[in-house]
C-alpha cells in the first residue's frame, strides 16, 4: 500500500501530545521548510522538504520540537514502508530525527544506502491516581532526598518565603510573565550556558503559535525570597502533560529548585486528573529519580540522488571524526 499526499488539516490526533494537530500545526507556522504529509490507510507522516545549498532533504515535520518525531498509527500498528515512489521526485535525502526505532526498518527498505543510528532518548511515565501513590512510586532515596531538600527551603527561607505562581499564556497577564521569565533567564544556569529556551525568541514564537491553536501553555515559577529560583514551561492536553523546559537560578543550586517545582507541577496534574507526563528528550538523572521510562530514538539517513550521496559521505566523515577526537581525548 502506498503513502500518499494529504492536507495538514486532515491529520487525526495521535496518543502523544507533541502528536495532536495544534503541535502540528505550530511547527509548520515557525519552521523553515514546506510541510509534506503522507497518508496510508490509518497512518500519517509528518514531514517537511527543506532546501539549502541545492539539495532539497525530507525531514520530520517539528522534530527539533517534538518528543517523538516518528509516523502517527493506530495503537499498535506497524507502519508501511516508505518507497522512494511515495515522495516528491526532488528530494535529494530523507534525514529522519528522533524516530522511534520500531519503525526505523520501514524507512525506504529497499535502498541501497541507509544509515541508521541511536539519536536520543525520550522519557515518559504515567502518574498515578494520587499524590501518596506517586511519592511511593519512587524509589526510598528520592523520597528521602526529596523530605530533606523540602524541610531544608522551609527552614532556611520560612514558608512565608516561598511562593509559586502559574501563568497560562492566553491570560491577560501573559506579556509580564514572559519579561519576568527572561529576566529570569539572565541568572539561570541555562541562560549562562547559552540554551535558555526562555530567552530564546523561536522558542517563544512557538510557544505562542501553540496556545493560539488551543494547547494549553503555562509558566510555572518557584520563588524564595524575593527571587525567583525556577521557572519550567508546561502544556497540557487531553490528559497528558509535557514538562517542555525548565531551569533553575545558578545561585540557589544548593537547595536544588528546579527538581522541587518538577515535583509541585506533577502533584498538581495529579490533582488535576491528568494521566501521563511526557519529559521530553535528553538524558539526565533527575528523570531517572522521577521514575521515567526510557525509549531510544534514532535517526536515520537515506539518499536519493547523487547530492544525497554526498550529504551522506559528508556526514558519516563528521561522525567518524568525532569518535576518532573522542577516542583519542579518553585514550
């Protein structure tokens, strides 16, 4: 069965979040690229052609943006295979990231040159019906570790000291969140280090294009004193929520802000009745403490034409060169 070319707008909703219309959509307002989307019998492929320096690559649709950047099935489903036949016939390479490795074997399987490879990794878990339920869910040293840091703010700053607010950002008072956010950014670790997604100005025109398609998109900030210590984005979406980013000020590091107001936001949509927490891509211990599951995710490369083979010559070198400077560097 073959994949055929279908309007955005006819895309069914997916089980993941960053797979519903509204995140769709969104994407294809702020990406640079012409969205393709490929239908066959129940599934979709969201994608979109790029073209720079003369070579036109298929990617997924949204996937810098996306948790998971893969085909939208049927729960359980298999996808078709993807046949040169089924894309435009100036496309020069398909580079799919973030791609769920299930399906990686279904990416034009009869091509001669394909090059797969892990990518990143995406974290999820469902929560549970309660808030004891979800605390007992973790592991004894996280709960441990969680009483101690908790008794240790409320000690230090007094519980009259401590503050949280939350912001959707279809309220009228969406423009003062967003200064106080990137104000914010300018003391964060994230903002130091240069990958601040409050500071980053695509980021936030995402995120606007996001709450104007209806998701629900919030500022969380975790304040003690006078300052703020933490600001995490959030949205949520028929009962799913996705922790987008947060980040922490450097200065208060010790009393480990942003791994408490993750802690406040999942007891919130626990209250709230929402089923499923969605922590985005990227590895790091604190998903672990939380309990998260880990699916790898791949990208895979596949040419079309001669410029493909040459993009992918080019980038296998990279690859190769990386591992030969981290081979030595830990020799």
């Amino acid at each position: 069965m073959a994949w055929s070319t279908v309007p955005l707008e006819t895309v069914r909703a997916g089980t993941a979040l960053t797979d519903r219309p509204a995140w769709l959509k969104a994407c294809a307002d702020v990406e640079y690229g012409t969205p393709l989307v490929l239908c066959c019998g129940e599934g979709f492929l969201p994608l979109s052609l790029t073209r720079r320096q003369g070579l036109t690559v298929a990617r997924g649709l949204g996937q810098a943006h996306r948790s998971v950047a893969g085909p939208i099935l049927e729960g359980g489903a298999a996808m078709p295979a993807l046949e040169p036949g089924d894309l435009p016939g100036e496309v020069d390479l398909v580079d799919l990231r973030r791609f769920p490795r299930a399906f990686v074997e279904a990416v034009l399987p009869s091509s001669p040159a394909r090059l797969a490879r892990p990518d990143i990794l995406h974290f999820d878990r469902p929560l549970e019906a309660s808030g004891e339920a979800f605390l007992a869910s973790l592991s004894k040293g996280t709960q441990k570790d969680l009483r101690y840091v908790l008794r240790r703010v409320e000690k230090t700053f007094g519980k009259e000291g401590i503050t949280r607010q939350t912001v959707r950002l279809d309220g009228d008072n969406r423009d003062a969140a967003w200064a106080r956010a990137e104000a914010f950014a300018r003391n964060s670790w994230q903002g130091q280090a240069g990958v601040s997604v409050l500071a980053n100005p695509e980021k936030r025109r995402f995120l606007s294009r996001l709450q104007r398609n209806g998701m629900a998109v919030k500022l969380h900030f975790y304040a003690l004193g006078e300052e703020v210590a933490a600001v995490a984005v959030t949205m949520e979406d028929h009962g799913h929520i996705l922790i987008y980013a947060h980040e922490y000020h450097a200065g208060y590091a010790k009393y480990q802000p942003g791994h408490i107001l993750n802690y406040h936001i999942m007891a919130g949509a626990i209250d709230e009745g929402l089923t499923t927490l969605d922590f985005g891509v990227g590895e790091t211990p604190h998903k672990y403490a939380w309990q998260c599951r880990s699916h790898p995710l791949w990208r895979v490369m596949v040419p079309l034409t001669w410029k493909g083979w040459l993009a992918l010559g080019y980038q296998k070198t990279r690859w190769q060169v990386a591992a030969l400077c981290k081979g030595g560097a830990t020799a």
